[in-house]
C-alpha cells in the first residue's frame, strides 16, 4: 500500500534554501505591514494569510490595533495625535505586545510567517521591528502600501472604517470624519519607506499596485507572497465556477478518464448561457472561459463560448485528480482491488495519494499558478471538475484540508463568488436538469447517486 504523504511534508514544497542550496526547516518571516489607515494593509495581510493556509504554510496575523482595542475601545482622533503623550505611550504598548507575542508564537515552534498588522509608520518603528526580528532570528519583509487617490481612500471609509468596533454605534458620517481626522495626524509623522532602508527586504506597492517596488527578496517563501500581493487588486468582478456537465463516466459510477457528455450533460451545456445571464452578469462585462483539457469540460463551455463569443482557454491544471490505477474503476472497485488503500484514503483524503496518482495536497500545488492568475484577472468563469472545483472553492472560503475534500458540489448547478472587502459572498444557481450524484461520504463505497432532482 502507498502511505499517504505524511503530515510534517506539510509545506516541503517552499522549504527554505540557505546561501548554500541547502534546505531549512527554520523559516520564519514577519511581515510588517506599512501604511496610513485606510490604504488596504489588513485586507491585504488577510488575503495573504488565506493563500498561505491553502497552499499549507502555518501563518498568523497580529493585529496591534486588537491590542490598542483592549484597553481604548472608542478612540477619537486626537488619541493618534503625535502630541498626545498619553496616546503615543498606550500605542507604543500595544505595539510591544504583539511583537512580544508574535516572537512567543514563533518560539513555540509551529509557525513560519507572522503578519504585524499596524501602520508602522516612521522609520524608527520599523527598525525598533527588524532589530527585534533580527534578534530572534526571525526575517522581516515589510510591506507598504500607500495611495494618493482620495476617492478610494473615502471609498475604504465608508465601505469598512464606518463598521470598525471602534465606532461601533456611531453615526456613519461622524465616523468617516472622525477617521479623516485620524489620518490626518498620522499624516503628520509619517515616513515612507525610502533609500535610508535599502538594507530591508520590501515591497512597495502605490495605488493599488499600479507601482509596485521590490528591494532584496532573499527567500522562496517572500518571493512567492511578494508575487501574490502584486497581483491583488480591487476592481469588482465575480468567479463562476461550474463542474462539467453529468459525463458517460458519471452515469457508469467510474472515476476519472475523459468520456463524453451524457445526453443531460449536452442539455446543462446548452442550458449554462441562460444560467449564466440569471446569475447577474453586468452587461458589456468582459468575461473569460476557463476549462481544463478534458473532453467533458470542453463540451459543457463549447456553447457558452459560441453564444457569447467569450474567450476561452484550456488549462492542463485543471484537469480532474489524477487516480492513477484506479482510474476507470467505481469506489466499490476500488475497495474491492485496493481495500487497504481505500481506507488510508478515507482516514486522510487531503493528503492520500492514489498510486500511480495525485492526492488533494498534489492538486493545490499544481492549482497555485491558477490562483495568482485568478488574483489578476477580472470575471472569469471556470468550468472544471470535483475535485479541482472543491480546491479552489476552499481557496475562497478558507475552507480546511479535513473538510475540503468531502464537500458537496453537484453537478448541474453554478456557483457565483463575488470576492468582498472581507470575505467571499456566494450564490448558487441549479439548472432545472437531473444528474446522477458523484458524493461519496466517508466510509461508503456507494454507487453514483441518482439525484433527489432525478
Ligand atoms: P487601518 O490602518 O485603519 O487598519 P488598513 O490600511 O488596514 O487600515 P483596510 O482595513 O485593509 O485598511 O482597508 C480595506 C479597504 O482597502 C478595502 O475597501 C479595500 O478595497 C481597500 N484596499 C485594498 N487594497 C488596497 C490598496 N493596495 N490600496 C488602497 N486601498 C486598498
Ligand atoms: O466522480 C467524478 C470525479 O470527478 C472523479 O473523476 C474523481 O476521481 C472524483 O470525482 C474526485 O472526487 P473524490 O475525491 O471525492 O473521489
């Protein structure tokens, strides 16, 4: 039987590499986040955070103005006014005691990237940071984020400052100027980040990543956030994601393979541009078809493509998990021929690997460049298979490795993600056409299901 690859493999894909080539185990890296209240910093710390979950790197955000919240809920604008003395000494103590815990949860030996989450913003915080980064062996990549359009700014105001629990009760408008104001003084002492920090490792992101400004990415894991974070941007836009339509192999209960389309898949294909229109596209929106290389991927976006003229691409890494051996075969086939290999994948789908084959853990790594692709682009619907939809749908909903693989996504139904300030909203649209059901739960070796709509 093959083992399932064991859990300390858990990020071996971006184990560190030393001056000499040769791989670490003992990656730590704080992020320091830089920038006036209001440029993005927490929304692009927590983004960052749900990418490294997903591709397995242990990660945390420590959010100083949690710390500054325990003892000074409510502030006004003038507890951020550098002549507040008793302001500036209450913030200098939250500031110490995240980077108190952020170093406790890093000695405690299970952490590889901690966010700091503060404005940090002169040069003195910052290399108060790196020195007692440096000190506990510990990176730093600082991550400043800065914007002069004050039509976004007002937008981040009233889309997320106005709800903050420090305003919690207060009058929207009299937040928003309140927190105006709060910039304002922040304003007056702040620094960028400039040549006198050339030393640091950085990245300066300005209007959103219109610019962006890389100094000295030494290691995998920076350069790949450093990647990540470039790519993130703000304009609305939706991902549909859609499985195939019921295939020749659903109908049989067989895993895998490229069969065609059964006569219910031809019917959702031609019933997805309707299905599509019903969801809400904005018309004149641009919008571009992904599919894997399979014939039944292919066959469901074909008249979607021809009706709307959208364009499409096909994706190698999104083809359907590879089963290797068992491809072909039904789950009770496979408990019959591979009992032992049946159940090691029952006790831990995510990371079992069929032989010959891929496991969960195998799909998300080859799914990566799809991800950063998704980061970048506008509306994008991706018609692909259950097991792929099911990981890149846990990407978006920060969906853990336990229960991502036994999630189910039906056949026949499209699901609509509109991407927010914080947090993914969903919709789903079914098609009014019957397929069999492909879930299995744990422990059954259950033939495909009729559907209860069957
Ligand atoms: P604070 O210092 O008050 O905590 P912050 O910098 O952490 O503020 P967020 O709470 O993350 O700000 O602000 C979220 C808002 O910023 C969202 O409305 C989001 O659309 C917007 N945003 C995201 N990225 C950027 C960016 N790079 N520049 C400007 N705004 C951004
Ligand atoms: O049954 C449809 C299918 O897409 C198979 O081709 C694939 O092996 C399977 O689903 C993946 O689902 P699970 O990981 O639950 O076996």
């Amino acid at each position: 039987m093959l083992a399932p690859v064991p859990r300390d493999h858990t990020y071996c894909f971006y184990r560190k590499t030393d001056k000499f080539g040769v791989q670490s185990d003992d990656t730590k890296i704080c992020v320091v986040m830089v920038g006036l209240p209001a440029r993005g910093k927490s929304l692009i710390a927590g983004k960052a955070l749900r990418y490294l979950h997903w591709v397995g790197i242990p990660a945390r955000i420590f959010n100083v103005g949690t710390y500054r919240r325990m003892d000074t809920p409510h502030p006004a604008a003038g507890f951020f006014d550098p002549s507040n003395p008793e302001g500036q000494r209450m913030r200098r103590a939250a500031a110490q005691a995240a980077m108190s815990d952020l170093i406790k949860w890093f000695k405690e030996g299970h952490g590889v990237v901690a966010f700091l989450d503060a404005t940090n913003s002169t040069k003195t915080r910052r290399a108060w940071i790196h020195k007692c980064c440096h000190d506990e062996g510990i990176e730093t990549l600082f991550v400043e984020s800065t914007c002069d359009s004050e039509e976004i700014i007002m937008n981040n105001i009233l889309e997320v400052k106005t709800t903050s629990p420090d305003y919690r009760g207060q009058d929207p408008e009299v937040a928003a100027q309140d927190f105006r104001n709060r910039i304002r003084n922040y304003e007056k002492i702040y620094e960028t980040i400039d040549k006198s920090e050339k030393s640091y490792t950085y990245v300066k992101l300005i209007n959103v990543g219109s610019t962006v400004v890389i100094n000295q990415i030494k290691d995998y894991i920076s350069s790949r956030l450093v990647y990540y974070i470039q790519n993130l941007h703000i304009r609305p836009r939706s991902i549909w994601l859609s499985r195939h339509g019921e295939s020749g192999f659903n109908l049989g209960s067989k895993i895998g393979g490229d069969s065609d389309l059964s006569i219910r898949g031809e019917a959702y294909a031609k019933a997805l541009p309707g299905l599509l229109k019903q969801s809400g596209i904005p018309a004149g929106a641009k919008l571009i078809i992904w599919t894997s290389t399979l014939k039944r991927t292919i066959q469901t976006a074909r008249h979607l493509a021809a009706e709307s003229g959208y364009e499409t691409l096909e994706w190698k890494a999104l083809d359907e998990l590879d089963s290797g051996v068992c491809d072909g075969l039904t789950y009770e086939e496979i408990a019959e021929r591979y009992p032992q290999d049946f159940v090691a994948r029952d006790e831990d789908k995510y990371n079992y690997r069929y032989r010959g084959g891929e496991s969960y853990r195998d799909v998300v790594i080859r799914l990566e460049p799809i991800i950063m692709e998704l980061e970048r682009s506008e509306n994008v619907i991706i018609v692909t298979h259950q097991a792929v939809l099911r990981c890149i749908y846990a990407y978006f909903h920060n969906m853990s490795q336990e229960q991502s693989p036994w999630m189910e996504v039906p056949l026949h139904t499209l699901i609509k993600l509109t991407p927010r300030a914080y947090g993914t909203e969903e919709q789903r649209f079914k098609a009014n056409i019957p397929a069999v059901s492909t879930w299995r739960s744990k422990g059954s070796s259950a033939k495909h299901q009729p559907s209860i709509d069957s």
